[in-house]
C-alpha cells in the first residue's frame, strides 16, 4: 500500500529528527564525560604539594606550569565554560525531545488513519540518558 506523498514526507523529517536527537544526546554525554573527568582532576591537584612540577596540556606538547593555582584556574575556566554548553545542549535536547514525542504522535494517527498498522512498526522512543 502507497502512502500518500505528506506522509512520507513526514517519516522522513521524523526520522531526521531522531538522528538529529541521537546527535544531541551523543553531544551531551560527552561534555558530562568531560566534566567529570576534570572534577577528578581538580580534585587530585587537591593532593598535590603546592610546589609540585605539574604540566599542562598545550595543543600537542605537555608544558610545565608555573603553578598548581595556574593549572587550576584554567581547568576551573573549562569547566564553567563545558557547563554552559551543557546546559544549552539539554536545552536543546528536551526541545527535541517534545519534538519527538509531538511528531511520534502525530505520524502514529496519520498512519492509523491511513490503514497501516503501527505496532512492531519499528518507530521507538529514543533512548535518554537521564
């Protein structure tokens, strides 16, 4: 059976919307992964003696830092600035997760309507990582 041409073209802005969602989602557990892994960092220099050698990533070179305070104000500038982009990224995300769910909606009484069974049809919820 031949689906009329609006809804074809609505699977395909729905599937791009899931890849766009995956994306997100993918953008957004890195920067949680980035996060973690310099509180864990800020909190070893912790331990560190306040005259120890330390070196700081520059580019491709590992550079002595002039101090364990220099080393922490820069890793404390990234992180503020990955927090920012984090909350962007699940501003966005829960933006496109109503999308989702507003479109899954939409397409499962259009494809009712149009006498194509949806169940086992393939479309899911896409996983979150909440």
């Amino acid at each position: 059976m031949a689906l009329p041409a609006k809804l074809q073209n609505d699977l395909k802005q729905f599937q791009r919307l899931q890849q766009e969602l995956g994306t997100v989602q993918q953008q957004r557990m890195q920067l949680d992964l980035r996060l973690r892994e310099i509180g864990h960092t800020l909190d070893e220099l912790k331990a560190v003696a306040e005259d120890a050698v330390i070196y700081r990533p520059i580019g491709g070179l590992m550079v002595r830092a002039k101090s364990r305070k220099e080393v922490e104000d820069l890793l404390g500038e990234e992180k503020e600035t990955l927090e920012v982009r984090q909350k962007g990224v699940e501003r966005q995300e829960n933006h496109l997760k109503e999308r989702y769910t507003t479109m899954q909606t939409d397409l499962t009484h259009q494809l009712q309507a149009a006498g194509v069974a949806t169940e086992g049809s393939g479309e899911s919820e896409p996983e979150t990582e909440d």
